[in-house]
C-alpha cells in the first residue's frame, strides 16, 4: 500500500485537508501511515481475511458495513481500484460524489468521471492511479513514495543499534516463490561481515521466527527484528546503511523512507515506481520454479557494490 502515498496526497491536497482510507487490516494502514499527516484515519474492510471469518463478511456484514460507512457522512470517495463491489458499496453508502476508473460494471456505481481506458486495465495499480490522477488534473507533487518517519521513534532505535549503521536484510515473503532461503540469507551475511560491514539485522513478520533464528543460528550472526511494529521497522531503515532482501512490502517501506534497496526479484518482474530500488534478477531469467535459487549471495554482493561504486563515482 505504501506505493499509493503519491496519490493519496495528491487527493488529499485536491480536497484541502487529510483523508480517510478504507483498507484491509492485513495492510496494516494504520502503522504504515501512522507519521502521514495527509491520513486522518482508517476505515478497516474486514472481509475474506485468512482463517478466520471477518466482520464484514456475507450479507450482515455488508450492511454493517455500509452502516459505518452513512454515519461517517463521506461527500465524496475515490476509488484506486476496479471493484465493481467497492463501487457498489460507495453507492450504498450514499456518498455523493464517487470517483473511480470505471473500466467495466464498476461504472455502473461510479458518477464522477474521468474514467480509464480499458487498454490500461493490466496496468501496475500504482500506474493506474498515476493515469487517473492524470486525467483527472490532479497534480502528483511526488513521483515516488517518500514516508516520513517519526522522530521520536528514530531516536530510540539509534540508541538500541548504538548508533551504528547496519544492513537490514528482509527475509519476509509473502509467497513461497519469493523467498530466496535460510541457506542464501547466512551465506549473504557471512559475506556482509567480511566485507567489513556491522552486525545485519533480519528484518520479517511473525511467522519468520524460525528462519531468522536458522540463519543467524548457520552465519554465526545477526540480530532479529522478528515482528516489530510498523513504525519500528521504518526507523530502523531510517538508520540503516542499505537493505537488502526478498520482493515484499517491507523491501518497499526500505525505499520509501529513502534507504537504498536491493530487491531479490527472482520470481516475478521489477515493477520501477521507486529510483531507490536496485533489483537483482537471475540469470537466465524470472521465474516462479527455480528464479530466487539461480540468485547467487556472489551475483547480490556484486550488485551491491557495483551499485555502491557508481554512486561514489557519479
């Protein structure tokens, strides 16, 4: 979600004041943009969530739904994607003025043009809402997204990393295909180390426990930031020296708050909406069998430091 700030502030500004969201709670909005003063709130769309059954699923869930949404008296909504049931929600709801791409039965619920050409359904969402900010004469006063960080959280985390610089290496991934493996991670950080650089720090969710504690357990070391709020990890990146790691939402929070990143995209395309994304493909090309294991920890320190090189240099 992080690649929509350009275009939320981009609205934001259109309107005059902050904005409201309406997001899924797994995209974890309201940490994301807790420092985002163009964000005054988050509307949670609990629906099809995983393994469990979510408020707003089925019929009542709908209505309890839509019910949030008349007693908070929106005039108008925007919506950055081509739901034909978000566009009907935002009907049911009565907001006035509903703005969207309108690429199909999505249209039938929307009352505000410009609308998209179908040509540009396949697009990245991040271009899309680019294309319909553009026809739309919404300025983007930024090309890319650029996170503020708070202050406050900054400080604490430089104390705790004793004012050291480390590489953060995001062993997150979403899908199977995108995680590159303990055995790669360890090897990457034993590298690291004997580059010179400081202790890294493993940066995952929840469910990456075990593999932080299996990689630091075969390099010998790395400290884990297994789990850490949002906001935490932001600061973190704030004061990291690079990133490097899996294809994943965090890779892009690392760039958004201006930390040089090294993607691992073995398993699916680069998608350029951040200058500060380096990514690292495999040799013979990407693939969702075999891509991340065809990336060697020899191929990513020699990106990496071919990149750092033509940054001193230029």
């Amino acid at each position: 979600m992080v690649w929509h700030l350009p275009h939320i502030r981009a609205i934001a500004a259109s309107v005059g004041g902050p904005v409201t969201l309406l997001a899924k709670p797994r995209s974890l909005a309201d940490q994301l943009f807790q420092a985002e003063a163009t964000v005054r709130d988050v509307l949670w769309l609990d629906r099809n969530p995983e393994r469990r059954q979510g408020r707003h699923d089925g019929g009542r869930g709908w209505l309890r739904l839509v019910s949030a949404l008349r007693a908070r008296r929106f005039t108008r909504a925007y919506l950055l994607h081509h739901s034909r049931s978000l566009a009907f929600l935002l009907a049911a709801a009565g907001i006035p003025a509903r703005h969207g791409y309108g690429y199909g039965m999505d249209r039938l619920f929307l009352n505000r043009g410009p609308y998209l050409p179908r040509a540009t359904f396949w697009r990245h969402p991040f271009d899309q809402a680019t294309d319909w900010l553009a026809a739309a004469g919404i300025p983007m006063g930024e090309a890319e997204p650029i996170l503020p960080v708070d202050a406050e959280l900054r400080a604490a985390i430089r104390t705790r990393l004793g004012g050291r610089s480390p590489v953060a290496i995001g062993i997150g991934s979403s899908e199977a295909y995108k995680q590159w493996g303990a055995a790669r991670f360890a090897a990457l950080v034993r590298r690291l180390q004997a580059a010179g650089w400081p202790e890294p720090v493993l940066v995952g969710g929840p469910a990456e426990q075990e593999l932080g504690e299996a990689i630091r357990a075969e390099s010998g070391s790395g400290q884990l930031a297994i789990g850490w709020p949002l906001p935490e990890v932001a600061a973190l990146f704030a004061e990291s020296a690079f990133y490097v790691g899996n294809d994943t939402g965090v890779m892009n929070l690392a760039a958004a708050v201006g930390l040089r990143t090294y993607g691992l995209f073995g398993a699916v395309p680069p998608f350029h909406h951040s200058s500060r994304i380096v990514p690292i493909l495999p040799p013979g090309g990407i693939s969702k069998a075999d891509g991340m294991a065809r990336i060697t920890e020899e191929a990513v320190m020699a990106a990496i430091d071919d990149d750092r090189e033509a940054r001193r240099a230029g």
